[in-house]
C-alpha cells in the first residue's frame, strides 16, 4: 500500500466511558476508492468508532490522518468540510418534513430551493436512486429513506463515505441496487466504510476488512477470500454453534386466522387485508416483509392487543378474537413483541418484575392476587440460566441490560412458560451472532416439544434457517405460505414484493 | 351601544393582540420541541413589569420593552431548568404559572390604582383618513401593527428561512438534529426566550393599552387561550390568527351585547368566547389534513443518549 494511495488512517483511537472502553489502541487504513467493512458483535465499539471519525465524539487519545493531513474533526459539520459523510442506521430524517428540507439540513452551504430541487434530481438518477424532492418524508418507505440519506451525502462529493448497518431494513432487491450505487460510488474513487452484521454481503461488497472486540481491532481480512464462518467466530472468539432445523411432520392445527381484514389505525399505520393462514403443533411459520407492512398490526391481531370478531382468530379450534392477551396467555398463546425496551419490558422495572408481567398466570406467580416475591424471582433466575442473560441478577433494571441479553430474557421468559404457540416478532433484531444463534436454537426445541411458532422477522437468512414454511407481507395483504426448503432467495424477494413465485413462474 | 362593525373590529383587533402576541411566542417554542405551560404566568409578569417600566420613565415604548424582558427572564429560568438541568417540562411550566402569578403580585403591590402613561394611536397618512375602512382598520396603537408583522416575520421564518428550517428540525426530531451537528440545547433555549419575550410584550399591551391600569391576575386566563389556540391552530401561523382573532371579537360581542342589554343570560354570554373559540377550532383541526404536533414536542434531550 503506499502512502499517496491512502485516504484515511486511523492510529491509537482510545475512547473510554465511565466503566466502558469503548475503543482501545484501535488503528487502521482505507485506501481511496475502497469498500472497508467494519465488523464486530454488538458493542464492540463500532459505532464509537465511526462516530469519532464523523466528529460526533472526540477520542481520549490517538490520532486520525485524512489525506495526508491531521483530521481532528470539532464536530459533524468540520467531518462533512473535509469530505466525510456518513448514512446512520436508525435514520437520521425528520417525518415532518419535504425531502429537500431534510437534505438541505446535511448540507453546510445548501443552495436556493430551486436549485437544489433540481441537483436532487440528477444526483439521485445519476445514482440509480430516484427521488421526488417535494415529497414528505414520512409517506416514504424504508428504501426510499435511505435514498434520501445517501442522496443528502452525494451531494456534497464526498471523500469518504460512512454507512452503518444500511441493510437491515431493505428487501434483497433494494440492497442490490444499492449495492451498484456503492460500487459506482468506489470505482469513482470514493471510499466507503461499510458497518453490517452480514456477513454474506461484505463478502460480495468489500475489498478490506477490520474486526473489532470488545474495543480492540483483532484482526483483518479479505473478505472474498475469508469464509463467513471464519468472520463470525473471528468477531466473538469461540466456535459458533449454528442451529439446525429439521422438518417436523405436521401435527393437529393449532391457530388459525380467517379472513381478518382490519383498517389502518392512525397516520402511519397499515390496512390488514384479507389475511388467511394455519399454523400446526410443531411447525414454525416465518412471515417475512419489509417493516411497516402490516407486521405489528397482525402481531398485535395475535396477541390480543387487537380485538376481532371471535371467529378470526380460532385457537385450538375455539374462538379467540375477543379474547385479551391475558385471556389468551391463560389458554397456552402467548407472544413477545419487537421493541424491547416499551413494548416487550418496561426499561425501569427489574427484571423480575418484568418476568412477573407475562408470567404470572401460567407459572401461578400471584395466587390470590398476591405476589411470591421468591417464586418471581425463582422463575427469573430459570429464565436468566437457561438463556444465558448476562447480567448481576433479577434485580437489575431491563433497560440495563445491552440488547442482545435483554432480547434473550425477553424471548427466555415465554419460552419457559411452555406455551401451545409462540409469537415473536423480530426475535434478533439487532443481537449479535452469538445471542442470535442461542435464541433461534431454543425456538427450534420449542417447536421439537410440540408448540407452534410463529416467527415474524425481516432478516430472511434468520426465516430460511429456522422456518418450516414461509411467508411475507406486503401492504397489508399475505402471500400464500410456501415450504421453506426449496426456496430461494429470488423466490422470496418476490414474495416480499408481494407476488407469488408459483405463479410468476407460471405467467 | 351601537353594535356595529366599524365599532367592533377596532376593538376585536385590541382585544386580540395580547393573545395573538403571547400564541406566536409559544408557537415558535413548541416548534423547537419544548412545551412551555408558563405562558399565563410569563404574560402576567410582562404585564407588570411592563406597567413598573411605564409608570416610572413615562414612555410607553420602555414600558413595552420592560414587559419583553420581564417574560424572557421569566422564560430563561425555565430554560435553565429545562434545557440545562433536565427538569420535567409540564411540571415546570405550570410551576413558572404560579410562580409568575405570586411574583407579579408582590411586584405589583404598590402600582395598584395608578395610571400609566397614554399609548398613541398610529396615524397612518391616507389609510388612517379612508372612509369607513380608516377607523375600521388603520388608527390603531403601533403594537396591534407589530403583532401582525410578528405574524408575517414568523411565519416567513419559519416557512422559508434556514434558521427556521433547522428550528423545526430540532423540533420534529432531536436526535437526529444533533446527529446532523446542531446545537439542540442552544437552539430550544433562544426560542424559550424569544417565547417569552413576547407573552411579555402581551401582558404589557393588557396593562398599558387595554385595561389599562394594575390588577392582580388580570391576565384571567388568557395566556391559557394562547397555549389552547397553538395547538388547536396546529401549530401554523395563519390559522392562529383566525383563532385569536375570533376570541377576541366574541369578547367584545358579548361585553357590548350585555352592555346594550340583550336577553340572553349573562353568563352565557360570559362564557360564549371560550366555548366557540374552541368549538371553531376544533372542527378546523378536524378538517384540516392532520399536520401533527412537533416529533420531540415535550420530550428532553441530553446530547449523550
């Protein structure tokens, strides 16, 4: 590598938080026109990291290079003089406001409205990501976002090009068109530091690779000519133990849900059309889609938080859609929901408390009306064992507790109540490897032991790995589900689209 | 009494521009994200601080000035204790309406019974001396002009200015305003005292133009009317106007059709501003496409989460 062929140099970047290093001695290279990813488990310090060379944190120690000068950015809009932009992975974006408006508020010198408008339009079909510049951001879908994101980057010419975890949220077909975006960004000479937890797409996307843990860079690698299992047990310095599903022989129908139509409720919500399925003892069905389809609304059919007519929800052959979710957690349907810190546990609660929250029918946890402190704290110490929940004990506060453990908690403390049919939504949604790993194996053995499953997520590797049909939503209406084995990935992005393969194949 | 339009529309326009004032500062407030419940207790601060400033230089512009200031200040203790020191937004604003209301009346306790220096009437050459639409429209003091270039500056700046862009940026959504390298904190702040600089320079225009002289409370609510109207307005300039205009034209109907004695009970018509005010307003944000509030309206940032 020589030195005029070298954009960024990171050397000795230590950040520390009161009881965290965050970063520890880290220090690599990107060359321009390079595609380097960033890889690490959760909380390895990535996102520290990147927001050290965006000008969002000032490092305690170590030094930054840019070009041949010393980059010390104060702050974001020092990073965006000099050439770094960056695409956030929970979108930074204002709902309320026009495309234009959010791109003009990336910009340090943005130019008349006019003007602007139009260089929109030409950066975006230039790029292959087309965008109307007057339309609001909150109409938009999750791909349509990112567009703005990466449009409001382009704009400036940027050298060096953050992207943090820019996938998680698109369908196949999205991630290949920005894909091209990103290559033709690079064969221009335009770096680009890539941050994601899949590890298949960095083996098509980067030259270069730096792995963080726990803070510390541990190693690196050329990701076309390293193996994705090699990646991950590089990122959490054990053997992974990867899950394997085999095809259960159906069992007596468990749920099913007919002909559930349900309007949208308020401003950004979905219209539920026509939904139809089955669900058997033993069998895991995975819902695919893109978020904001219609996911949490049929989740919340499920679960109860939705009220239906009796007959649309059947459960064990008798009609549930009246039911509320204690009801129905009474009857063996019990569900965990995708926000772990609100909606699944309450952040401030202990984690006994929160065990005590689902299971306090089914384990008999209160009898009488009265709470058995040692029976709650019992179960969640069974909880915390069986899953592996890092953490001092059932007294700490969830919110406490980094994602990964809580999800682990969270999933742990239904599983345990040995349910009929389990509803999860997004069981790994941002849990690393490891813990993504335990999770999917003991939704496996649940459905081993006879329980249903219903599995609703957007990481399709996670549908196929542990599904045994499959299905997707999209608009609100379902596609047919279909074996999982057999499948393949063109075949899904079609379903997320909305489409069934059988028949496009046949068309 | 002549109940008559060329009567009542010099005094609608009086009668609403302490309001009007008092809504667009708490407006631009709540489209930074900060929800301000102390806008009684700011006007009735700027009221008399206002009137103290009056009475003791003779100028009615200082008395003006000394009403902005005394609601800014007001404003920037609630600024301190809600953008620096983290405090419960709610609990604070109805704490400074408290607190305003006490301080005024300690303040005001020996300007009870005086008189403040005469406010002018503006005169406009030509429009003033236009038939009917002059004395409609055109000899008014030059605070109820201001209020309605305050409209337009706001509106303008918050439409089409840069500033006004990233302030409804912070507004709409903290983190990622910081995220993109705004000053959130800074920004909430200026527009907190901006906020209260002007139900100041409203609760001057009640004690110097309108009653005018020094009453305990005699803001009565109306700097509740302010918050009300911001909401119900949707947090848009135009619509505000509308909806203070309209209380203070029904409060002048009413108290000259309970002077010209109409068989209607007193108390009804008493009522009657507060109630059609809100009925108005709420069928026009009900028809209106549902323009939300502010995304961060009343939730606390601190850069570090």
């Amino acid at each position: 590598m020589t030195s005029t062929d070298e954009l960024l140099a990171i050397d000795g970047v230590t950040k520390a938080y009161p009881g965290v290093v965050a970063n520890s001695d880290v220090s690599f290279r990107i060359r321009k026109g390079e595609v380097h990813a960033l890889l690490g488990e959760n909380g390895a310090g990535k996102s520290t990291l990147v927001k050290t060379i965006y000008g969002l944190v000032r490092p305690d120690a170590g030094t930054m290079t840019l070009d041949g000068q010393p980059y010390a950015p104060a702050d974001p809009s020092a990073a965006r003089q000099a050439g770094v932009a960056m695409v956030f992975q929970h979108f930074s974006l204002f709902d309320a406001l026009s495309v234009a408006e959010n791109i003009a508020l990336g910009m340090e010198t943005p130019p008349k409205r006019r003007v602007l408008a139009r260089r929109i339009r030409e950066v975006s079909e230039a790029y292959g990501l087309p965008l109307a510049p007057g339309r609001r951001v909150g109409d938009l879908s999750a791909g349509e976002r990112q567009r703005v994101e990466i449009v409001r980057c382009l704009l400036q010419n940027p050298r060096l090009l953050i992207m943090d975890e820019p996938t998680s949220v698109l369908t196949p077909q999205e991630v290949e068109i920005l894909f091209r975006t990103l290559r033709q960004l690079s064969a221009e000479g335009t770096a680009i530091l890539y941050i994601s937890h899949k590890l298949d797409e960095i083996r098509t996307l980067c030259d270069g690779a730096t792995i963080l843990r726990h803070g510390k860079v541990v190693g690196d690698c050329v990701p076309r000519e390293t193996s994705a299992r090699d990646m991950a047990e590089m990122m959490v310095a054990a053997k992974l133990d990867m899950p394997v599903k085999t095809p259960a022989a159906p069992g007596p129908e468990v749920l099913a849900v007919n002909a559930l139509s349900l309007p949208a409720q308020g401003q950004f919500g979905t219209a539920l059309k026509e939904i139809g399925f089955t669900v058997a003892a033993g069998e895991i069905l995975g819902i695919g889609g893109v978020a904001g389809n219609g996911q949490d609304e049929l989740f919340a059919v499920l679960s109860g938080e939705t009220r239906t007519e009796p007959d649309t929800v059947t459960f064990e052959g008798a009609p549930v859609g009246r039911l509320g979710p204690h009801e129905r957690r009474a009857l063996g349907l019990l569900s965990a929901p995708e926000e772990r810190l609100g909606h699944a546990a309450a952040p401030e609660m202990s984690l006994a408390d929160n065990a005590l929250m689902t299971a306090a029918r089914r384990m008999g946890l209160a009898p009488g009306g009265w709470i058995d402190r040692r029976g709650v704290r019992a179960y969640a110490e069974k909880v915390i064992a069986a899953f592996d929940v890092r953490t001092p004990g059932p007294q700490t506060a969830a919110g406490a507790l980094s994602g990964g453990n809580l999800q682990k908690f969270v999933v742990g403390r239904e599983v345990m109540q040995d349910p009929r049919l389990l509803i999860v939504n997004q069981p790994t949604w941002g849990v690393d490897a490891a813990a993504a790993a335990h999770i999917r194996k003991a939704l496996i053995r649940l459905a081993e032991q006879g329980a249903a499953l219903i599995v609703i997520s957007q990481d399709l590797d996670e549908l196929m790995e542990i599904s045994d049909r499959i299905t997707a939503i999209c608009d609100g209406r379902m596609v047919r589900p279909r074996p999982a084995a057999g499948l393949g990935m063109n075949d899904l992005g079609l379903m997320l689209g909305g489409r069934d393969p059988e028949e496009e194949a046949a068309a | 009494m002549d109940i008559s339009l060329i009567n009542l529309i010099p005094l609608l326009m009086a009668a609403s521009t302490p309001i009007l004032l008092a809504g667009l500062g708490e407006l631009v407030v709540e489209k930074s994200g900060v929800l301000n419940l102390g806008v009684e207790g700011m006007m009735i601060t700027g009221a008399i601080t206002g009137f103290m400033a009056a009475v003791s230089t003779g100028s009615p512009a200082l008395g003006f000035l000394g009403g902005a200031a005394g609601g800014a200040v007001l404003a920037l203790v609630f600024g301190v204790l809600t953008q620096g020191l983290m405090s419960n937004q709610v609990a604070t604003g109805l704490a400074l309406t408290l607190f305003g209301l006490g301080l005024s009346a300690l303040l005001g306790q020996s300007f009870t019974g005086l008189k403040p220096p005469h406010t002018p009437d503006l005169h406009l050459p030509v429009l003033s001396d236009l038939p009917v639409i002059g004395p409609m429209l055109f000899r008014h003091d030059a605070m109820v002009y201001l209020s309605l270039v305050a409209l337009v500056a706001v509106w303008a700046f918050l439409r089409h200015s840069r500033p006004g862009l990233i302030l409804r940026a912070v507004g709409e959504n903290h983190a990622a305003a910081h995220a993109l390298g705004y000053r959130v904190t800074r920004i909430r702040l200026l527009a907190i005292v901006f906020g209260g600089a002007m139900a100041g320079l409203g609760g001057a225009y009640l004690s110097l133009v309108r009653v005018p002289q020094w009453t305990e409370g005699m803001t009565a609510g109306a700097g509740w009317i302010a918050l009300a109207l911001v909401v119900f307005a949707a947090w848009r300039p135009v619509p505000l106007l509308i909806g203070a205009y309209l209380f203070g034209g029904i409060t002048v109907l009413q108290l000259n059709m309970q002077a010209a004695g109409v068989n209607v009970p007193v108390e009804l018509l008493s009522m009657s501003p507060y109630l059609v005010t809100i009925l108005v307003l709420v069928v026009m944000s009900a028809l209106g496409a549902a323009a939300g509030a502010p995304g961060s309206l009343g939730r606390a940032f601190h850069a570090s989460r």
